[in-house]
C-alpha cells in the first residue's frame, strides 16, 4: 500500500509537470504574450491528496517531500489567480524562510553547526572543519566561529535576505 501510494504521488507530480498549459485570463493580463498558460488545477488535485495520504501513511515520506512547505504551495497554485498566486507565494516563502532563522536563535543551533560543517563533504580542508571546535579532538564544544557561523551567518541571513528580497521593488 504504501509503495503504491508513494508512486501514485510520483505520478501525479509529473503528469502536470509534462501536461500541456491552460488558458488564464490572469495570466494572459499579466504577461500578453504567453501562449504557454498554467497549470490545471485539476491536475494538481491529486497530488495534493497524495501527498496527505502518504505523510497519513509514512511521516518519513512527507518529510522528505517536504510537505509542510510544498503542500501550502500546491493549494495556492489550485485557488489563486495568477498574480495572486505569485503574491502569496512570496509571503509563503518568506515566512518559512523567516521562521527558519528564528528557529535558529536558540541555544542548541550553535551546537549544530560544528558536527554539519564536519560531516560536509563540501568543506575539503580538515583545519576548517576542526576550526568550529574549541580544541579538538580535546573539547568540542563550540568555537567562536561555530557561534558566529550559527547565529550570523544562519540566523541574520535567514531572517534578513528574504524581507530584502520581499521589500525590494524592481528594476522597472
């Protein structure tokens, strides 16, 4: 059951994904030269029940679709018009965005980087690694830097790049 579910939810993700676009009259005011148009919300429909059946069924499936974001999401596309839509998901992902950075203002985040920044493969130097401990291998605690990178780095730039982003006007 549970693997039928997790490929009908596939399934359903790639059907809008290669189905031809719809006529919107949002959209043709907006942009008048697109000929494309959008996605049925008719083929979004399913996706959204899967996915709630699935995280329903197994949590591990939700989590890793990262549902508590995309589900939000999928249900703007289906409801809104098209300006309406690009509107609120702006404010949707600002709000993850803003609520992750003030997620990461406690204590314990200082406490994460050190083993992330470790375990990454993308880090190659082993002194920069080692660097966002007090002296390891002797006391890992963190360092400084892992208290800058946690709260200056993860915090300021969670909270602050996307209210910039939000804010900012264009360039017309």
């Amino acid at each position: 059951m549970d693997v039928a579910l997790y490929l009908a939810l596939i399934v359903s993700v790639i059907v809008p994904l290669v189905a031809p676009g719809v006529h919107s009259g949002s959209l043709s005011a907006a942009v008048p030269g697109n000929t494309s148009g959008v996605v049925s919300s008719l083929l979004i429909v399913p996706a959204i029940v899967l996915l709630v059946l699935n995280g329903l069924r197994d949590k591990i499936i939700f989590l890793a679709a990262r549902g508590e974001q995309y589900l939000p999401a999928l249900v703007l596309f289906t409801v809104l018009p098209f300006t309406d839509m690009i509107i609120a998901l702006k404010l949707l992902i600002v709000t993850v965005w803003v609520g992750a950075g003030f997620s990461k203002l406690g204590r314990h985040f200082v406490n994460v980087v050190p083993p992330m920044v470790s375990n990454s493969p993308a880090v190659p130097f082993r002194w920069i690694k080692r660097a966002h401990y007090r002296d390891f291998p002797r006391d890992i605690r963190p360092s400084r830097l892992a208290h800058v990178m946690a709260h200056g780095g993860g915090t300021l730039v969670e909270i602050v790049a996307p209210l910039v982003l939000l804010l900012s006007r264009g360039s017309r």
